[in-house]
C-alpha cells in the first residue's frame, strides 16, 4: 500500500507486550517507517558511543533514561524522517517526552498492546534479538530459521542485558509508575486505541483491521485538501 498522506502513529505497551514484534508486521503491512527508542539506544550501546556508555547502566538496571537525552535523540531522528510516514516504538514513555513530542508533530494514532504482566516475564528471557536491524526472535513463539542467526542476513544473534527476571521485574514497575500516565495522557485527547490480549498472532488482526481503516481515512483527508 502507498500513502499519499503522511501518517504519525506511536505503539505503546509494557516491555515484552509485542511492540517491535507487531511494528515490524505493520512496517510489511502499510508502509510505515519503524523507529523504536530502544533500538537507538541499543545502536549507540553497541557502536561504544560516548552517550551508550552512559546510558548503558540506566537500561540494565530497568530504568528509564533521562528524558532530554531520550527526547533530543528520538526527535532528531524524527526531523530526518519528516517526509515519510512513520510508527513510533517505545517512545514516549512519560508524559514530559509526550508533551515534547507534541511540541514537534501531530499524531494521527496511538496503539495501546495490553498485554498482561504474568505473559510477558516469560517471554522475554526466550527472546533473540539481530541488534543492527531491531529483529525480534523468541525461542518458543517465532524462532529464527537456523538457531542463534538472523533470518535474513545470517548474523549471529543476542540476548538483551536488560531481559534477566530482576530486571524485567524493575522495567515493569518504571512501566507501571513513569509510562502508565502516558496512556491517561492520549485517552484524554481521545487519540487512545488499546488492544487486549495474551497472544500476538489474536491481537494482530484487530490492529491491522484498525489500520486499515485509518489510513485510508488519511488518505481521503489528503485529496480533499
Ligand atoms: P525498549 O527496547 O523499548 P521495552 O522494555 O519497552 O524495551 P521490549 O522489551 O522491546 O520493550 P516489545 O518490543 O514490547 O518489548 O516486545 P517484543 O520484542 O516484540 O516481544 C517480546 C518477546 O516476546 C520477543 O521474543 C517476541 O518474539 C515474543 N513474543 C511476541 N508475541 C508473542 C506471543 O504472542 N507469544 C509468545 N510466546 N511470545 C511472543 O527499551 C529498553 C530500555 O531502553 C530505555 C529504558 O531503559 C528501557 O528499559 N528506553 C527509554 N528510557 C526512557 N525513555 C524512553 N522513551 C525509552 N525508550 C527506551
Ligand atoms: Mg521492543
């Protein structure tokens, strides 16, 4: 599908709730650019860049980092992007970086993944992730073709540092108090669409169902202006 229109959206949801795993069949699905905080966050960790050492310790020990680091790297990568259509991962995480984030843009969707906490802890220590390009495998739900590598470029896979059961615990409770008051924040503004469930492969086709629906809606908007 082609957009005629640019289409702003977030996903949102506890970690290991399937938001890089459902970003990437929206990317497949509609054309949306994918950037997920995480990811950016990851790259400068594994590149040894002056602030991925810094940031390094805050991510495994759960907790979130700064806000105007975060929020300076994210819109930085959002400005390069301003053209394109794009799904937002990870990002915002607190209602500071989401009035940031608001300051810069207007958000057509937010994707709301309601996944309950008991589901993800075991998720996430049988996860693999291909650092360069974000993919997410998981050794029961989706593994990789040929065991420890990247289905399309055959590079060996990782573990996160951050997905040990105490620090999931601790990821989870910075959820529950800092990310939590994000989601009154969009519900407010009636920007807020959340999707319950235990399973991707049942939550998915609501989402795609969802987004199939919207942006064509966008892309009538773009001709009547
Ligand atoms: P991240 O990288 O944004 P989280 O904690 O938000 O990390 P995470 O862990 O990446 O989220 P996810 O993307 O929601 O989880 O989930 P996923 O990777 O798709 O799925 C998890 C696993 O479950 C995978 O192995 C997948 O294959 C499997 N799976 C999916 N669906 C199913 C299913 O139906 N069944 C089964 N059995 N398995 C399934 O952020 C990391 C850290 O960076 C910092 C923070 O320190 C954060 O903790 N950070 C920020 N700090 C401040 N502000 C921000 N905005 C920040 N962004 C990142
Ligand atoms: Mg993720």
């Amino acid at each position: 599908m082609v957009l005629q229109r640019i289409f702003r959206s977030v996903i949102m949801g506890p970690p290991g709730s399937g938001k890089g795993t459902v970003s990437n069949r929206i990317t497949l699905s509609f054309g949306l650019k994918h950037l997920s905080s995480g990811d950016i966050l990851r790259a400068n960790i594994n590149a040894k860049t002056e602030l991925g050492l810094l940031m390094k310790t805050c991510i495994d020990q759960g907790q979130l980092v700064p806000d105007d680091i975060i929020s300076r790297l994210v819109l930085a990568n959002l400005r390069d992007m301003d053209h394109s259509s794009w799904l937002l991962d990870g990002f915002p995480r607190t209602v500071a970086q989401a009035e940031s984030l608001d300051s810069m843009c207007t958000l057509d969707t937010v994707i709301n993944l309601d996944v309950p906490f008991e589901t993800i802890k075991e998720r996430l220590t049988s996860r693999w992730v291909h650092l360069p390009s974000g993919r997410v495998y998981n050794t029961e739900f989706n593994p990789p073709k040929i065991p420890g590598l990247d289905d399309v470029t055959g590079e060996p896979l990782s573990q996160r540092d951050d997905d040990t059961p105490e620090t999931v615990t601790r990821r989870l409770k910075a959820y529950e108090n800092q990310t939590e008051p994000v989601l009154e924040y969009y519900r407010s503004k009636g920007m807020l669409t959340t999707f319950m469930g235990t399973e991707t492969n049942k939550i998915w086709p609501h989402v795609q169902a969802f987004l199939a629906k919207k942006i064509p809606q966008a892309q009538q908007a773009s001709r009547r202006m």
